[in-house]
C-alpha cells in the first residue's frame, strides 16, 4: 500500500471521533511490529523516526527512514512516516527530501515568543513543501537531555487562551499539549486533566497531540480521545516491551548468540503492544 498522508489520518480519525495512535520507530523491528500490530488490528497508524533516533543512527536519517518506508509499503494498513520532535533546522529541511509527510518542529523548550517565532518560520518553510506541522506548546515532561520536570507543577500544563494564540500566530496544523502526561513513563500511572482537554478542545481550531501515551492508563487514553485527543504518541511502551522478551528469552537461553533467537519474540512482543493501544482509540459505533 502507498504511504498515506500524517494529516489524512489526522483528518479522517477526528471527523470520526477516534484517534490515530503514532509509534516511535528506532529500529527495523520496530517498524516490523508497527505494521504487524496494525494490520492485526485492522487500523491505521503512523510510524515516527524523533531526532534521537537519527543521532542514535550517527545522525543519519535516509537509512532508517528508507527501511520504514519500505515497511510500511508493504503492509497492508494504511501508514504514514513522520518526523518526531525536530529541533535542527538541518534535520527539518531533511524531511522531505527522506520522504516524510509531515514533521513535529519542537521549540517548546524556547520561551514563548521565541518559540511562536522558530515555529511559524518552521511552518511556513513546510508549508511550502507541502509538509504538515505539528508543534508543542506547554511543558510535557521526559525528554531526553531535559531537567526532571513534574508534570503536574505550577505552569507546566497548556493555558487554552494562550494554545489558541499560538495556532494563529504560527499556522501549524496539530498542536501538542501538556495536560499530565510525561514522555519516557515506564509505568502507566499518568493522571490526565480532562477537563483541560476540553477546553483546548474548544479553543484551539487544530487537532490536539498527546505525548508520552505510553504511561496513561487504558481507560485515560479512552477518556482522552472522547475529550478531544487525536493524535496518540507511543514510544516507551514498545521498549519495555521489547527489553522485556529480550531479557527473558536470554534468562531463560544463557548460551544463545543468535540475535534472530531473541529479536523474533521481542518484534511479536511490540506487535501486540501497538494492537492494544490500537484497539483503545476507536470510538464506538
């Protein structure tokens, strides 16, 4: 199947009032496991390479995204390749030279109106190759090379006014917002503010992101959707996942060498990893 568009699946799971769940591809099998858990539960999704991904790669992009895309051609689902939290203006004028449909351009790291600045002209380069923007406003806590944040202190979680503000001023197409959850939870104990998700709701004309899924609660994530969530980003979840099966196998397996041995169960691990989250964005009919 072709590549399908960030923005199509965006598009089409928010006019149906479902989400469309993102998953973080840092290697092979991890794009493997996406397309399988997508095919598996017979529903869309996006494969996302982050610019920590790239730098784990020596900094090079076309690799890793020429095989994800590969991937993705030949599943069955429809899929879309993304560019996850880009920083390096060098990185983002890479994306679409490698294929990608759409880019998160992250300066939320910035002040506010260094951020509005770095975004729109992040937005208005991408725009005029046809790429589909998200960006982050607020602070959502995790990143790597970050300082430890809690992600439900003082000022941390997105003012809807201000969200509202941001869009207009920048032009980006999806807006990512901190409303309690935390990138890089290895527990799934993320207590989610759903009134404020709301309100962004309602203020802001874009599709809301939320990041760092992997430590909200099944039920929180349904929650989330029915507020207004619809872009879903997973990464973390796929790891323990996959450093889970590794570890048993070769527990279990002391004098195996064969990466294939344990790599296999770990690829089948993250498949159903990706089913599940999958399975909790559709709404009912």
């Amino acid at each position: 199947m072709a590549l399908v568009g960030t923005g199509e699946l965006v598009a089409s799971a928010r006019v149906a009032g479902d989400g469309v769940a993102a998953f973080n591809v840092i290697t092979l099998e991890h794009a493997e496991a996406i397309a399988a858990g997508a095919e598996a539960a017979a529903r869309p999704a996006i494969l996302q390479i982050s610019e920590n991904a790239v730098r784990f790669h020596g900094g090079r992009l076309a690799p890793l995204a020429a095989a994800a895309a590969a991937v993705a051609r030949a599943s069955s689902a429809p899929l879309a390749l993304h560019l996850d939290h880009v920083e390096s203006g060098e990185l983002l004028r890479a994306a679409h030279p490698a294929g990608f449909g759409s880019v998160m351009f992250d300066a939320s790291r910035l002040p506010y109106a260094e951020n509005v600045k770095a975004t729109a002209e992040a937005v208005r380069w991408g725009h005029e190759r046809g790429l589909w923007i998200e960006a982050e406003l607020g602070r959502v806590g995790g990143k790597e090379g970050g300082p430890p944040q809690d992600a439900h202190a003082p000022g941390v979680r997105t003012d809807p006014a201000e969200a509202a503000a941001y869009v207009a001023e920048t032009g980006v197409d999806a807006l990512a917002v901190a409303v309690g959850s935390s990138h890089a939870m290895t527990d799934r104990t993320a207590a989610l503010d759903h009134g404020l998700i709301a309100r962004l709701r309602e203020a802001v004309p874009v599709p809301l992101v939320l990041h760092g899924s992997s430590g909200v609660p099944d039920e929180q994530i349904r929650r989330a959707v029915a507020a207004g969530m619809v872009k879903i980003n997973v990464g973390t979840a796929l790891n323990t996942a996959f450093t889970g099966e590794v570890r048993a196998h070769l527990a279990e397996h002391a004098a195996v060498v064969d990466p294939r041995k344990y790599l296999r169960p770990a690829r089948e691990a993250m498949a159903r990893t990706v089913a599940h989250f999958l399975s909790l964005l559709h709404a009912p009919a």
